[in-house]
C-alpha cells in the first residue's frame, strides 16, 4: 500500500492521496460516461451518488479500482454513502490488508474422476423431433376435421377397393381428426341398420324376396322442375329418385312391424371388429373415430309404410325402439356415434313435399327429432353428432327449406355435435342463420357445429383461404374455436355405385379441407397480431438425462447401461453417466454434487439395474432436498431388474418420490433386452409431458352474454368502485389480481381473441431462450391449488411463462372481455369513462363504462419487428439462402443441420435464435451488431440480482459484496470462454437503453467455436452470403434480422388526450400507464433489464 501511494513502480500518474483521488475521479467519469469533464476533481469531499453514479456504477467502480489496486483493496460497503476523498483514503490505506489469493487451475473433463460423471453426449442437435414426443394439447381440442362418412372407396391410381386399414391410413395422413371407415364395408348407411332388422324388404340393391316389398324411392320435387336436366340421371337403384321418368326402386318396403332381430347386436358387434382393430393398431382412440347409422326418421322416409294405418308417430317411433339396440351396441365400442338425418331437411321435398313447411316442422320434424332421442335414451349426448342435409346430388335445390326454419328443430336434438351442410352454392350463405340460431339459444353452449365446407357433389376443389374464411365465420358465431370442426357437406358416394365426384378429386378436396382448418387456426390466432403464427404449439423444453448405475451390478447390467446412456445421448440435450462404488448416501454425494448447479434444464434420472435403482432414487432425493436453488421439474425412471430393496417394490417406493414438483416412472415392465433405444424414446416421452404449451389456450371462453345477447357485453354500469385494466397481457393481469385481491371489482379489456400479449405472439416455438428477467416469476400470483407453481422461477422459458399466465387468466376469467377495443378514455381524478367497442358488433357491443381507476397496460414497446433490408434478395434465394425475421417463430420447420448463420442484432431474440440454430445442429453462427452489447451468464443474475440468497454451507452469501465478485466473474468468464468483451466495459456493463440478454448459450457456444460476433450493420445479401457495410462478406445459408421493433409512442396518449408523464408513471391521480416504465436507463435495477414488469407489482 505504501509503495502505490509514493507512486514507485505505481500505474497510477503521480502519487500519494491527492493523486489517487484524481485517479479515482477519472474512475468515477469513466463510469458515468461524462466525455467533457476535467482531468482533475473540483471537489475531493463530493459525495459519489451526487455524481450520479447508481448501484451498477458503483459495483463498476469498485471494480476497476480492485484492477488497479489489487482484489480486496476496496469493497462495496467502501464505496456506499462515500466521498472522493474517502475512497481514496482507503486505497491509500489499506490496499495491503489483502493479497490476492493465487490463481486457481481448472480440472479438465478427462481428469475428473469417473465416478463424478463422465458426459456421454452433450449435443446442440437433438436426434429426435421433439414436437413429435408432445402428446398434449391435441388438435381434437381445437378446429378439428372430419367428413360425414362415405369415402371413395379406390386410391386414385387405381381400381382396386381399398381395405379397412388403407382407407384409415389414407385418413390419418391426409390429417383427418376423427375418422370412420370410410363406409368401405357397406353397401350404403341406411341398408345396412335394415340388414338386422325384420319386417322391411331385403334392403337397398339387394334382390326382392316378395314382390309386394320393392317400391319406388322418394322423388326430388326440385327435380320435376328441370326435366331436361333430370334425364341425365338413370335412376336404377338410388337412394332418391333423381329423374321422374325412372323412379329409383328399392326392396325397402315395410310390409311388418320393424323390429331388430335376435342376433342383431352380436352380427352388428361383428361387423365392428375389423373397424375396430384397424384404429387400434394405428394408435387412434374410439373416441376419435365415428361410426355412421340412419335416423328413425330416415328410416321411416325411405321405408315405404305398406304395414301401419297409423299416423307418422306411431311409424317413426316403431323404428326408433328397432334401432335403440343398434346405437347402444356403437356407442358401448367407444366411437362417435353419427345418426344421419336428411328427414329433418331432405325429407320436406321428397317424402313429404305435399306438406307446407309449417306441417313439415311441426308434424314430421319435430316428431322425428322426439323418436331419435328417444332411440338415444341410453347413449351420452357427448357421444352423439348428427348429420343433417338437404340430399347429396347435384340438383338445383331452389325448393330446399330454408336452415332458419330448421334450426330451433335442432335445437332439441340429443347430441353434441351438429353436422349441417354449409359449402353448396344453396346453403353457403347460411352462416347467418346459424349466428341467430345462437343468439336464439337453439345452438347449446355445450354443443359444437360441424359445418360442411367442402361440397361433394362438385368438381371443383375449394380453395383453403375459402375454407378458412367459412370456418372463421362460425367461429366467431360459435364463440371459441374449440366449438367448431371443419367437415363436409355430405359423404363422397352415398352408396357404393353412387359417385358424385372421382376418387382423384375427392382426396384433393379433402386435403384442402385440412389445410383450410389449420389455416383457420393460425388467421384466428394472428388477429390483432403485429406479426404471423407460424405454428401455435412450443415444443417440449430439452432436458438433461443422467444414468445412474453401480459397481455392485453384473457386467451385463452395466453394459446395458453404457448403451442406454449412449442412446440417450440422441434424446437428451445433455447425458452424464455416473458408475458409483455402490448405492449408499455417502457414495450418491459425487452425483449429487456434480448435478447440482445443473438447474436450468428438466432433469431424467435413470436408475439401471437394483443398486442403481437405490442409486437414483438417492441421488434424486438428495437434489430435490437440496433448497438452495429452484429447479426445473424432475422425473427419476427404473429400468432392467425391477428393485427388491429394503424400502419395498419400486412402485412404492417411486410413489414415495412423486410429487407436484416431480414424476417417478417404473420402466422395469420392460425387458432389458428391449432395444435401449426404444427404452430412452419412452423417457424422451415422458419427460415432454407438460414441457410445452400450446398457444390455443389462451383464448378465453366468450362471455355467454356476448353469444346470446341477453344482456350487455359489458360490466355493470353502476359499480362505483370498478377499476378497468386495459390489456390482458402479463402486466394487465398482475394489475388486475393485485386491485382484485384489495377488493376492487376489475374489468380487464383486451382487443385480441386471446390473452398473454407478447408472451403469446413472440418466442421460436422450436427452441425457448429463458427470460433475462427474474420480476417476470410470477408465481405469488397464481392459484394455490395450481399444480404448476413451481414451474415458473427466474428466467422461465416462454413455454413456462405462458403455463402460468394461463394459470393467472383463468383465476380472472369473470373480469376479462376478449375482443374489446377501448376508443378513448375521459375524466379525471378517479372519476372517468372508458368507451369501448366489442369487435361482434351486437347490439350492446358499444358501451361507456364508468371508472374509478384505469390502468393502461398496453404494449408499446414491442411491436412489428423492423425488417431487414431485402436488396439482393433474388440472387441470395437462387443460392439456397434463407432470410426472415426472427421475432415471430418464422423459422418453423427449417432444417438447421450443417448451415451457416448470420444474425443481425444482439438482444433477446437474438440470442433466442442463435440457441434455436446451435440446437437444431447449424455448424457456425455469427452474431452481427452495431456494437458489443453485454450477455449476462444465467448464474451471476441468478446468484446476485434475482433470488435471494442465504449463506449455504458457507459457499456463497447474498450480499452487495458477492455481487461485485461476481461481477468479476463475469467478466472472467467472457475471457475463458473467447467471447467477445462488451466494448462498453470498463466504462459500465450495460449501453444507455441496452437491455442485458441472460444466456449461458453465449458463452458455450463460443467455448466449442460454433459462435462468434462481428461488429457491423447489413448493407445487402449476395449469392452464398452477405455483405456488412464495412464491405466484409460473410459466407452463409440463413440470415436472420433482429433489429428491434417499430414502437407506437402515441398510443397512450390518443387514448387519454395526456402527454404528461409522472416519474413513477401516472398519468393521473388514479390513471396509471405501465407498458413503459419510465427508467434510469444509466440505472442498475434488480434484473438488469426493464422493470416494467416491477413496477406492475409494486404501484
């Protein structure tokens, strides 16, 4: 100390204290970043904050003095509510009373010992597709698919009929969601519930026993309208009679009673088995899967009643009881049962054409509607969807009964889902009668409409953007997506000799029925949206697997563990291998200790063999008794010799382990001579489970007020003490929770379909970088009796984030209008007026609200990301290049393997992408910036800015002390791992306005030499690259831009008509504004990033 104040061999200019104060103000300018001031401090007794240096410039300044000085000459406390003078004084002072500790030598991976772990595989590309491991969320919770029944029954390459398992298979890959056989078995529908019955003739197209049974077949009174078109029908065998010169005969006569024969149920159970098998060896449940029937009152219209003098009742109901043992058999398989009801529209203008459509209604429809359900009596109404159509041919249908009439007939069916034709140029525009069908209630809540969007008996292939529109339409009558399936007008061959359109033609329309509904879901997820939804699902989060063996095991069981960790190693982003000496607790601590700071992936502990069964429960328990750090869910798995230890059988003791915070899965059922590869994809499986999110759950059901119009689509007007919140997204919700719990009743108001704002438009659904903020852990917030509580800690993957904001949404569900835009809001002092619009455009879907407080969270900070310059573009896309934006999940499905990368910007997204890159198994990325910015290792924010740290075995203390230390770290780390150094250090960690993005990717992607950082903006693309404006041409296959967003400053302002802005963000005594916190951008928050999210929690 004395030697650096006289200044002998000193690095600093002069000596003695008035010189180390002048050094220490040159520190002190540094980092405040004032270029103008003087050499020399004016003042030696100013205090440090009056310089305006905040809690990260004074962590800076100590540590560029500890550089200069020596580590421990100042500390934190030295530099807090100090003066020049003071701080120069202590470096003069006591610069000796420490000495640095000698440099520390790192032991490498091959001088560990083995029993510490040995990393089987630690890849960037996974060798399986994780999206295909997510059994969650499937689509049958969304706009599903499906067609009324009859299929083509060839492919269109050939003549050959195809068997039960093609004509399924051909569903399933075309992406059909409820399937059926095609109707491949049977002649036609309706022969077929004929076939067990007796007292009818012997059934459509089959040979008369009796002559008395055949008779002619309903004709269609549209078609005695158009004689020279109806020649072109040869009538025969029919359904319908399409030309009156040729009546359609059929042996369907009722001659007897109908009844249902004998063995009817066990040659029906028969007839369902190759169905049956066919689903089940394809992995589809019999819930997924239909099976089509006729009506009574289909029956009763095409069975010509030669047997009863009775009234229509007492016909139809005779084949209502016939068929009662017909449904039950379907129904007790599983499947869907499907009752096809062209009597209820067919029926006006065929059998009973000389009814007025008043008689039609009341004495046939209505009758038939009362004899299904009572045919149904015994079957769930969530098992039943009906069909309802107005005759599959193609025909002018001007004499079709109009869907408005019909609909309040419908309404009383008993069944869950309607199918209604809804494509033919006759019924497209029928939409309209199915929303007044809503408002009149005569469309159950509990119900979902399957409109037909694809007409059968055209040629012409509908568009998907036409098919999307259609289904946005009901959709939106409908009230949520998950209401809606997209289906068919009608079968594709009603009977087998009956074929409107090819095979060849009917695949492709049923492909682009498909494609329209998934077109459908991303249109309505986009609404509102700044930028597209490529796909709404969030793969699982990748998870690390450590195997866990013994020395007690045989050498087989141990080389079957090898195997297994090495096949694992294609599953898991990491895999350690741990060989203990044996299974106690003490020999456990090496696996314990080398896992135990592995805390930013789900972890897999796999037990092989009846020691290391013991061996993983141990090495679990310990991990999971350890409280010194959150970690991501964890699941322990048994595989070879099921365990036999003293604590009992493995399910017992894995029951002992399982909790809400983690899973125990018992694989010992399995042969341990199963291919190991097929025992690490069922670990794979199940640690997927729950990794993921599907975005469709943030659509919120409709309030039932919206639907029916019964009552305004707004809160009461008369509650003094409502607060509006405007926007749903993370902080409108924390808002709305925190004024709900002080008791205020809360209207929260969001224009789009659903809720989550950003967090439910951004993130790449391949690959989640963690948030670098830990204010966005939200947990306090969320229902104690949500089992995922503990998912969401610091810096949780957007997948995590939007678990919990769901969670958060649902507890508000009651206060919060989706699809509601607020135009302007009014008054001030705690009495103002919201008026808002909702987007149905209802009556009562204008209102003015009356407010006692309004707080505005409202997005204006990300908003449509800035796109990069497309010059060159042509020649860079002729060369195999691919540019995109990547804010926006737009490299969905790209294959990354062996590509070089360029990315433009170095914040959030950024580094979101260069881990979706290295992930996917690019072989170089290079990150392209204006400047160095700063990445923070996770650890160090975790350590020192996030959780609260409590002295653990005396390893680590949470004070401002360690901070800085580990701020030293920090910039340590950059050096080993050959990254980059920010070039805004030593001047302060972070650039005015930057926000430190928090990754570990950064710096291991520079260890391995996959990453590294150009400093540059993009000028243009050419073949094979592109060129920054430094003129250096970066060789690449993928540029991708994150440069930033276009923001929307005035938002708040055309809303309120105020331009003012109170340091702590109100814009009126009780008007809040909290999508853009007002900051120090100099300052040190908590979190290192905005701290919007902060003070959301904290006003």
């Amino acid at each position: 100390a004395a030697k650096l104040c006289a200044g002998a061999d000193s690095k600093m200019p002069g000596a003695g204290l008035a010189a180390t104060i002048d050094f220490v103000w040159n520190v002190c300018v540094q980092v405040i970043g004032d270029d103008d001031a003087p050499d020399k401090a004016e003042d030696p007794d100013v205090q440090l904050e009056d310089l305006g240096i905040d809690s990260l410039g004074l962590a800076e300044l100590v540590n560029q003095l500890e550089l200069s000085f020596g580590e421990g000459s100042i500390s934190i406390d030295d530099v807090l509510d100090a003066t020049l003078r003071q701080v120069a004084a202590k470096l003069c002072a006591g610069a000796a009373s420490k000495m640095p500790p000698p440099p520390s030598s790192s032991t490498s991976l091959t001088e560990e010992k083995k029993e510490m772990g040995t990393v089987v595989g630690a890849a960037f590309a996974i060798d399986i597709d994780l999206s295909s491991l997510d059994s969650t969320n499937e689509d049958w919770n969304w706009i599903r698919t499906t067609h009324v029944g009859s299929l083509p029954r060839n492919l269109p390459d050939t003549k050959e009929l195809l068997t039960t398992d093609a004509i399924i298979a051909k569903q399933i890959v075309t992406g059909i969601s409820c399937i059926n056989d095609g109707e491949s078995t049977r002649e036609n529908y309706v022969s077929e519930a004929l076939s067990r019955m007796s007292g009818i003739g012997f059934g459509i197209g089959g040979k008369s026993v009796a002559s008395g049974c055949l008779c002619e077949m309903p004709c269609a009174a549209d078609m005695l309208d158009v004689p020279l078109y109806s020649q072109r029908f040869t009538g025969g065998n029919g359904i319908i009679t399409l030309n009156p010169r040729r009546p359609a005969l059929n042996d369907v006569a009722c001659v007897a009673p109908p009844v249902y024969a004998v063995d009817g149920a066990e040659r029906l159970a028969m007839t369902l088995v190759p169905f049956l098998t066919a689903i089940k060896k394809v992995g589809r449940s019999p819930e997924s899967c239909f099976w089509s029937v006729p009506s009574p009152g289909t029956l009763a219209m095409f069975c010509e009643n030669q047997w009863s003098q009775e009234d229509h009742k007492a016909y139809v109901m005779a084949f209502a009881r016939a068929l009662q043992t017909e449904y039950e058999v379907i129904a007790a398989t599983g499947v869907v049962l499907q009752v096809d009801c062209p009597d209820l529209a067919m029926g006006h203008h065929t059998r009973h054409a000389n009814c007025t459509a008043e008689e039609f209604l009341s004495e046939i429809a209505a009758v038939n509607v009362a004899a299904l359900n009572a045919a149904l009596v015994n079957v769930p109404k969530e098992q039943v969807r009906v069909h309802i159509c107005w005759g599959n041919y193609a025909g002018p249908h001007h004499k079709d009964l109009g869907a408005d009439r019909i609909w309040p007939i419908i309404g009383d069916l008993k069944a869950k889902f309607i199918l209604i034709e809804a494509a033919n140029p006759r019924h497209v525009h029928e939409v309209s009668a199915f929303e007044r069908a809503v408002a009149r209630g005569d469309f159950n809540a509990d119900q979902v409409i399957v409109p037909g969007v694809i007409d059968t008996t055209a040629a012409r292939v509908e568009h998907p953007q036409a098919i999307a529109e259609r289904l946005l339409r009901f959709v939106r009558a409908a009230g949520h997506p998950s209401r809606v399936m997209a289906g068919t007008d009608c079968g594709f061959a009603s009977t087998a000799k009956s074929v409107a359109v090819t095979s060849d033609i009917a695949w492709r329309k049923i492909a682009a029925l498909v494609e329209g509904a998934q077109l459908a879901t991303k249109l309505y997820l986009e609404c509102q949206a700044p930028v597209p939804v490529h796909q709404p699902k969030f793969n699982p989060t990748v998870f690390r697997c450590a195997v866990v063996t013994t020395k007690r095991e045989t050498p087989d069981t141990l080389a079957y563990a090898g195997v297994l960790a090495q096949k694992l190693g294609g599953r898991a982003a990491f895999t350690d291998f741990f060989e203990l000496s044996d299974a106690t607790t003490g020999a456990c601590q090496t696996a314990f200790a080398a896992l135990r700071w592995a805390v930013d992936s789900p972890l897999a502990v796999v037990g092989v063999g009846d020691s290391g069964h013991q061996a993983a429960m141990t090495v679990r328990g310990l991990l999971e008794a350890d409280k010194s750090v959150s970690r991501r869910p964890s699941c322990v798995f048994l595989t070879a010799e099921p365990f036999t230890g003293s604590s009992g059988s493995s399910s017992s003791a894995l029951a002992a382990l399982a909790g809400a915070h983690s899973r125990a899965v018992d694989l010992t059922c399995v042969n341990q001579n199963e291919d190991p590869a097929a025992i690490a994809t069922l670990v794979a499986q199940e640690m997927a489970k729950n990794l993921g999110f599907d975005k469709r759950q943030l659509v919120l059901a409709p309030k039932k007020e919206i639907m029916t119009n019964t009552a305004s689509v707004f809160p009461p007007q008369n509650n003094k003490e409502l607060v509006v919140v405007v926007g749903a997204g993370i902080l409108g919700l924390i808002a709305a929770k925190r004024l709900t719990d002080e008791g205020f009743d809360v209207a929260i108001l969001e224009q789009r379909l659903m809720v989550g704002g950003i967090w439910s438009m951004y993130a790449n659904s391949t690959s989640q970088v963690n948030s670098s903020e830990g204010g966005y852990c939200i947990k306090e917030f969320l229902p104690k009796a949500f089992e995922g509580r503990h998912e969401n800690r610091d810096h949780s993957t957007a997948a995590e984030m939007l678990t919990d904001l769901k969670a958060l949404a649902g507890s508000l569900e009651s206060s919060i209008y989706t699809e509601v835009t607020v135009s302007k809001i009014l008054g001030e002092k705690g009495d103002y007026t919201v008026i808002a619009s909702h987007a149905s455009g209802k009556p009562g879907s204008v209102a003015v609200i009356k407010a006692r407080g309004v707080v505005l969270a409202i997005n204006d900070r990300v908003g449509t990301p800035r796109p990069l310059p497309r010059l060159g573009l042509q020649a860079f896309e002729a060369s195999g290049g691919f540019i995109c934006d990547g804010a926006g999940d737009a490299t969905t499905g790209y294959d990354w393997r062996g590509k070089s990368v360029v990315v433009f910007g170095m914040g959030a997204f950024a580094i979101e992408n260069v881990r979706t890159a290295l992930e996917g198994g690019a072989a170089k990325v290079t990150v392209v910036a204006r400047r160095h910015g700063t990445i923070c290792p996770k650890i160090i924010d975790y350590l020192n800015f996030v959780k609260p740290w409590e002295c653990v075995e005396g390893e680590f203390k949470h004070d401002v002390g360690t901070n800085v230390k580990q701020m030293g770290q920090w910039r340590k780390l950059y050096k080993a791992s050959g990254a980059t150094t920010p070039e805004c250090w030593p001047g302060k960690v972070k650039h005015d306005g930057h926000t430190i993005s928090v990754s570990d990717i950064w710096f291991v992607g520079h260890h391995l030499g996959k990453l590294d950082t150009q400093v540059g903006t993009f000028a243009r693309l050419q073949e094979g690259g592109v060129v920054l404006d430094s003129g250096v041409v970066l060789p690449c296959d993928v540029v991708i831009g994150c440069i930033g967003f276009h923001r929307s400053h005035t938002l708040a302002e055309s809303l309120t008509g105020r331009s003012d802005l109170s340091h702590s963000n109100y814009l009126d005594k009780d008007m809040i504004y909290l999508a853009d916190a007002e900051i120090d951008e100099n300052a040190f928050n908590s979190f290192y990033g905005s701290s919007v999210t902060e003070d959301g929690k904290f006003w």
